[in-house]
C-alpha cells in the first residue's frame, strides 16, 4: 500500500479511488467513518471548492487528509474479514457482516459449540489478524454469537490473509468454528430400587426436563433391584432389543461406582460392552462414569447429579445428545475449566444454570 493526501478543494484526486480513510471526517455534515473506501463521486465532493471538512486538525492541515491506497496485493480489513470468516467457519453457523472491519459467526442452529482452540491460537500469532470467540463446549442457540475476525490495520497484505487461511485448513471439514446441532434421541433412565420416593419423583422430574431441554426424548424410567440379574434383564432389551425398544442412551442412578462388582459394571459386561471411564475431571460429578454397549451409551449419574444440583454431567450431556460418541476424549475436554463454581455457570445448559452450584 502507499500513503497519500487529499487536499480539500483542490480538485479531485482520481489516482487515489480506492484508497481507504485512517480518521473519521465530516464531509459537507456528513460522517465518513475511518476505513471508508473513497469512490469517484467521494473524491468529486472532497476535490470541490466549496466543500466543507471538519475532523482531525493535523488531517487537514496544508499536508492533506491521509489515504492508504492498496496495491495489487493488499486486502481492505472488510475483504480480509470476510474470507477469515469463510475460513473458520464449519457445519452449524453462518455469517453476519462486515460491520465495522468485523465479520461475526452465530450458530445457525441450537447445539453445542466446538471451537479448534490450538487453530485459533496459531491464528491470532499472525499480526494483524484477530479470531476471538465463545469457550468450547458451550451450548447455544440458534442467532447466537459464537465467534468475530477481523484486522486491526484498514488495509493488510493479501499473504497475511493466506497464511491464517492455510492454518484455518488444518481443522478440515469440522471447521474452526462449529456448532453440532442436537438431534432428537431416544433416552432411557435405569434407576436401582435403593432410590426411593420422593426421591424418585425428584430424580425423574430433573432427568426429564435435563434431556428435552436438548431436544431429545425420555423414553422410560425403569427401576430394578440393586443385583447383577435384575439390572442385565432390564439393561438388554434398552441395548440389544428391537429397535422400537432400543435407546441411544442410558442414564442410570443408585450405582457404587468405586465398586467393580456394582450390578451396573456386571450388566455392561456380560453385554459386550465395556466401561470407557471411571470418574471426570470435575467437580462436583468427579465420580459419574461413562460406558458403551454397540451404539448406546451409558452415562452413571452420581447422586448429586440425580437432583438439584449441577454436575459435570451436565456438561457431558449436550455433547452425547449432539452426537458426540463417549470415548476418553469426550471426558477429557471438560478438565480445563472443570472446577464447576458459581461463576463457571455460563458453561451449563440454561436449563442447569438456576441449579445449585457450589462456592468453591
């Protein structure tokens, strides 16, 4: 790019159309903002003798108001916005912009945030570029800001653009920025006969409005007594039976899930299926559990989680009912900022936010 000035009504200056203001001006009472691409009618008025500028003072001294005119290879910050904004975004959100040199990304459907925090980290190293965005693993909904990009100066280098775009590739088809849109699932809850009323009516009134709050269904509330038999009869026919009966998730209550002899392990292994994690990092719900039998999963609610108070388990949840299979890696996002206090409640589903939380 090359720095130009503009003398007021002194003709006009078609050399520079194109070029971009660096401060705001008054233009015969009306604002030009910075960043402002001059056309030939703009520099028309400000090449006319009568016209009438009001703004920075050194801008309009003898020297001229400044204007950045780009080369071959520069970008106007509204250009370079938009093509990082095509950049990082993947499945689930759209665009908004450029107001301002911003682009915005909003999610275009109710969901569960993933944001490539270690892309986003390697973009924002590229001065100028700026990539700031919501926390991963945040549920949204649809209309919702997720994430902005921009550039700093009003015009940049086009390779400044490429090299944030060859990073952005890094991410493939998921994208920097997605939003995986809840799907309605089919939820069953197995609860051990230990559970009694009115904790029952507590439990099932808090798994209920936990699972259609994300869009799916609960199914059945099935209790059973607290023995390894009981609990595979009635586990089976939710994992292996026909479809009409077979659910994509399991939520169970009432397990000792430091025991490896609990009813609830013995099922899932004399299924087939096998236990993916004993305990999360975080707190409270360090000690809920997730296992798998072929294509359901299994989440063990602790007791906390059962009833009024928010656990990791809602943190856990959102992404099973978005379609987030329950392998090690799903569990092991949620340690940095696991610590699940009051002023973590913006982590949480709407539905957990009014819950009780601990201080600390």
């Amino acid at each position: 790019m090359r720095l130009e000035r503009v003398v007021p009504g002194t003709g006009p200056r078609i050399d520079v159309q194109g070029g971009v203001l660096v401060r705001d001006l008054v233009v015969d009472g009306e604002r030009w903002s910075k960043g402002r691409r001059l056309t030939a009618a703009d520099l028309a008025v400000l090449g006319a003798p009568a016209v009438r500028v009001a703004g920075e003072p050194r801008a309009l001294a003898d020297a001229g108001i400044a204007v950045l005119v780009p080369e071959v290879a520069d970008l106007h910050e509204d250009d370079a916005a938009v093509r990082l904004a095509a950049a990082v975004a993947g499945p689930g959100v759209t665009t908004r912009g450029p107001a301002e040199s911003r682009v915005d990304v909003l999610a275009a459907t109710d969901g569960l945030l993933h944001i490539r925090g270690d892309l986003v980290e390697r973009m924002d190293r590229i001065d100028p570029v700026e990539v700031f965005t919501l926390f991963d693993g945040q549920v949204v909904r649809a209309g919702d800001l997720v994430a902005s990009v921009k550039v700093a100066p009003h015009v940049v280098p086009s390779e400044v653009v490429e090299r944030a775009e060859r990073v952005a590739l890094r991410a493939g088809k998921g994208g920097v920025v997605r939003v995986a849109a809840f799907t309605r699932r089919r939820v069953a809850a197995l609860v051990k006969e230990s559970v009694h009323a009115p904790a029952r009516e507590r439990f099932e009134a808090s798994v209920r409005l936990k699972v259609e709050s994300l869009g799916s269904e609960l199914v059945d509330v099935v209790y059973v007594a607290d023995s390894a038999d009981p609990v595979t009869a009635a586990l089976a026919p939710l994992v292996r039976g026909r479809r009409s009966e077979r659910v994509d998730l399991v939520l169970t209550a009432g397990s000792a899930s430091t025991d490896p002899e609990d009813p609830f392990y013995v099922a899932i292994e004399r299924l087939g299926g096998r236990v993916v994690r004993h305990g999360v990092p975080a707190h409270p719900g360090s000690m809920l559990w997730l296992a798998r039998i072929g294509r359901t999963d299994l989440l063990g609610l602790p007791s906390c989680g059962a009833y009024s108070k928010a656990t990791a388990a809602d943190l856990l949840l959102p992404r099973l009912l978005s379609g987030e299979p329950a392998t090690p890696a799903t569990v092991a996002r949620l340690g940095v900022g696991g610590i699940l206090t009051r002023s973590m409640r913006f982590r949480f589903p709407a539905y957990a936010r009014d819950l009780d939380a601990p201080d600390g």
